[in-house]
C-alpha cells in the first residue's frame, strides 16, 4: 500500500469517526428533549395536583368555622403564613409518605406555606415539589414581593424539579376569598 491511499483510509476513517460522533450526538440530544418533554408532563400533572389540594383548603384559619371575617387585617399575618402553630412540622414533612400528610393536617390555604413534598412516578422517579403562598395587592395581582399586608388575595406558587427537566416548572394560582356579609 502506498502512502496516498494510506492517506486515504486514514481520511474515510477520520471522516467515519466524525460522522459516528456527530450521529451519536444527535441521537443523545433526542433522548435528552425526549425525558424532558416527559418529565415535564409528569411535573404539570403533579403541579396540577398541589394546586387543587391547596384549592380544597379555606382562605385563612380564621375562615375555617362559621366567624365573619369583615376585614382582611384580621387574617393571619404575612410573617405568620404556614403551618399553623399546633401541627408538628415533622409530622407533616414526612417527605415520601403517600397519601401525603398535609391532606391530613392542613385546614387553610396559607398552612402550605413552604411546604415540600418528594412525589414518586413509575418511569421518571422523584419529583421534587415546593409550595409558596402569599398575599397579593388587589392593585397588583402579579406583585412578587412576598411582603404586602394581608389582603383578599393570596397568590400560590408550586415549584416542580427533577433531573431531566432544563429548568424547573412554575405553576401559580390566585385565590381570592368570597367574604360572606351578615344580612341585616
């Protein structure tokens, strides 16, 4: 063999080996959209889920018996929104208990205040999920600031990660309390 068809097999070699790589990348690259299109399903389902559990609950504690509520500065405190101060945080962020525990000890909206959950799927595995709640101004439902007084309106911001999705799934719903006024 001569050096130019040396040159050769070593150029279809080097050219095969490319192709071999750039395939192979294109290939991974669809596995890759293909786990996180799934994932990312699984995770609207499961933020899906929260949401109308949180939806099940009261506005507030103080709307959980029969009380009026004639004022929204009646309601908890911002600084005071999550667990109520009779649920034993421990007992209800059992993480992968199933049916989750907050079903059992929560009675209000603003109870999922930081609550987090660990949600297992047959083929993906472990979801991880956060809950956020807080007040709104009825001037600026989109406000983010976490720090406005109470009002009529809570804002519910569920967070779903996992491995195989590029960015973590944000779901919110707002929730504006009906007040019922006495009849004169």
């Amino acid at each position: 063999m001569n050096l130019g068809q040396m040159l050769l097999v070593a150029g279809a070699v080097a050219m095969l080996a490319t192709l071999t790589v750039s395939i192979n990348s294109t290939i991974l690259q669809a596995y890759v959209i293909s786990y996180d299109s799934e994932a990312t399903i699984d995770a609207t389902s499961i933020g899906q889920a929260m949401i109308d559990e949180i939806l099940t609950q009261k506005f507030d504690s103080l709307t959980v018996g029969t009380q009026i509520v004639k004022s929204p500065s009646l309601c908890t405190p911002p600084s005071r929104l999550g667990p109520d101060l009779t649920v034993e945080k421990d007992s209800v962020h059992a993480l992968e208990i199933e049916p989750f525990r907050s079903m059992e000890f929560y009675n209000d909206i603003d109870d999922y205040n930081h609550y987090s959950r660990i949600v297992n799927t047959p083929h993906l595995g472990k979801f991880t999920v956060k809950d956020t709640v807080y007040y709104v101004p009825e001037t600026n439902l989109d406000d983010t600031t976490k720090t406005t007084p109470q009002t009529w309106y809570k804002k519910i911001v569920v967070t779903i990660t996992h491995p195989n999705l590029y960015r973590p799934v944000v779901m919110k719903s707002l929730v504006v309390f009906r007040r019922i006024l006495p009849t004169p």
